[in-house]
C-alpha cells in the first residue's frame, strides 16, 4: 500500500527535514541543505531517495534559461489519498457518501474504535449517531449488560468511556431506554 511507503519514507529524520524544506520553497539542494540543517552529502542522499519515490520532483527550467527548481509532488500524495479512499470502500468500508461526515469519521473513529469525542456539538451528534447505527439493530432489544459489552469495543485505548458513550446515546435518543433494556429507534 502507498501509505506504508510513505511512512517508511519518512521514518528517517533527515529525509522528513528535508523534505519540509523543499515544501517550505527551498528549490535547490544548496538552499535546501541551507534550510534544513543537514550536511550537503546527507542532503543529497535524502533528496535522491524522495525523488526516487516520487514525493518531490524537478521542475522544468524557466524561459529565461534559469536551473531547475524542486518541488513537493502534491498530485502524487492527492492520488495516494484517492486511492486510500477507494480500499477503503472496496473492503466494506463505504463511508457515508457526504465527505465531510467521511473525514469526520475518519478524524474520531479508527479501526472501528472512538479515538476521543468532538468537542463541537454538531460534530459529535454525528459521530455518536455513527456508532448507534454501526452497534446496533433498529427493533432489537439488548440487555444494559451486551449494550456495555458492545461500547467498551468502541472504548477501548479511547478518551471517552462506555457509560458517557452510553448516556449521550440515550440522550440524544439514539438508544431508548426502559427498565434495564436498551432499543435503537428506527
């Protein structure tokens, strides 16, 4: 997967300095070497590796007959995000179909589980009512105990715990409650 290059790409620090400073307008090795506070010889070695694998490139010369400038290959890292973006459906992920609820998504909830709550209300309305539909079946009746099971799930290696999780569902009607059972409205 382009992803796991990337990381490995960027697990050497002088290779991530130098990069930034390309992307931060450093066009030759000179300025780049300047601008990064690397050695010209490592600052060869990392430039070579990024270019070899695409993320930064050399700009054709200007009409006035001037040197080739480096550059970030944006277009490389916007298809590598396209193409994370079309796995992710094709493994049974199909996201919403509105991109904000998807980068939101994508923002609080990791492998199936809450990294931590939006701070902002709407957001998290939208999050919470992500998990009520992925969790739970409209119509069926689950016991307070299988409805914690299933919250811990989410919980886990998480800022927010299964029973605020539980409570803003039940608060936002998500998940109605009656004498210790638990029932996802339709």
């Amino acid at each position: 997967m382009a992803t796991d290059q990337l990381i490995r790409l960027f697990t050497d620090e002088n290779r991530v300095r130098v990069f930034a400073a390309v992307a931060l307008g450093a066009g030759t090795p000179e300025e780049v070497a300047r601008a990064a506070g690397v050695p010209a010889k490592e600052t060869a070695l990392a430039l070579l590796k990024l270019r070899e694998q695409g993320v930064v490139r050399a700009t054709a010369a200007d009409a006035d007959g001037g040197e080739t400038r480096l550059a970030v290959a944006y277009d490389l890292f916007r298809q590598y995000a396209r193409e994370d973006r079309e796995a992710t459906r094709a493994a049974g992920n199909p996201g919403s179909g509105d991109e904000d609820t998807d980068q939101l998504l994508r923002t609080f909830v990791r492998d199936g589980r809450l990294v931590r709550l939006p701070a902002q209300w709407t957001r998290k309305k939208r999050v919470l009512k992500h998990i009520a539909e992925q969790t739970f079946e409209p119509g069926v009746e689950y016991p307070e105990r299988t409805v914690n099971e299933k919250l811990r799930a989410w919980c886990e290696d998480g800022d927010t715990d299964h029973v605020t999780l539980r409570r803003y569902l039940v608060d936002l009607q998500h998940l109605r409650r009656s004498e210790g059972v638990y029932r996802r409205v339709a």
